[in-house]
C-alpha cells in the first residue's frame, strides 16, 4: 500500500514541493477490508484515489483487484508534516501543489464514520470558555 500511495504522491507532483518545504506523507489511520484470499506473490493491481480532503487529512480509497475482482479495500487518512514533525494542513498541500485552493469533493458518509471513529475527522471548535 504504501507504494502504490508513494506512486500516487509522485504522479500528483507532489514530491518536488514536499522535498522543498521538507514535507513526508505520513499515514494517520488505515482500514482494510479484504473479500478473497491471495496467495504469496500472486500479482495484483492497486488503485489508488484521493476521494477528499479537510484541514487535517486527505482521505484515499486504495482497491486491490485481481482479474477484475475485487481483493480488498482499503480506507487511508494521510497527512503531511514538515522536517519538526508538525502537521501540514492538506488544505496548505493542495494550495501549494496546485497552485490555487481547490474545493474538496464531499466526503462519503461511510467515510466520515469511520473518519470519526477513528479521531482523524477535523475537530469542532470548542465551545467551551476557559476562566
């Protein structure tokens, strides 16, 4: 997985600005879901898609398929942070790689819940003062 999503980041053009402002893609949580077995080194096709992004995590759909079957699917909240370990917002990536802001296609819900589940969604404000 990680180098089909490596190869995504690479076909984006991505890396000649991450090098450059000294961003890594970091992987925050994954889910794989698998529906038939492979045996080892049977070859397989993975797709890779960005199907959103927030201010915290691009949310990616990784598919792996044999002979036009389906393999298994996989959920990935990805995000980028700088040489200090800081997080990189994506909305920041998305700028900075594409040249302008690009609004995010809306988030599935089956993807929201997971993204919720497991603390990756962005975070509401707080409404709560502190005295």
């Amino acid at each position: 997985m990680d180098v089909a999503r490596n190869t995504q980041v690479a076909d984006l053009g991505l890396f000649p600005v991450a090098r450059r402002k000294g961003w890594a893609p970091v992987v925050a949580a994954s889910t794989m879901k698998y529906r038939r077995s492979l045996r080892s080194f049977e070859r397989v096709e993975i797709t890779t898609r960005i199907i959103a992004w927030d201010e915290r995590m691009f949310y990616l759909e990784q598919v792996f398929t044999r002979e036009g079957k389906l393999y298994a699917r996989g959920i990935v909240a990805s995000r980028f942070l700088d040489r200090k370990g800081n997080r990189i917002s994506a909305l920041d990536v998305v700028r900075d790689a594409m040249g302008e802001n690009l609004a995010s296609p809306e988030l599935p819900e089956d993807v929201a819940a997971w993204a919720r589940a497991m603390d990756v969604a962005p975070r509401e404000p707080s409404t709560t003062s502190k005295s």
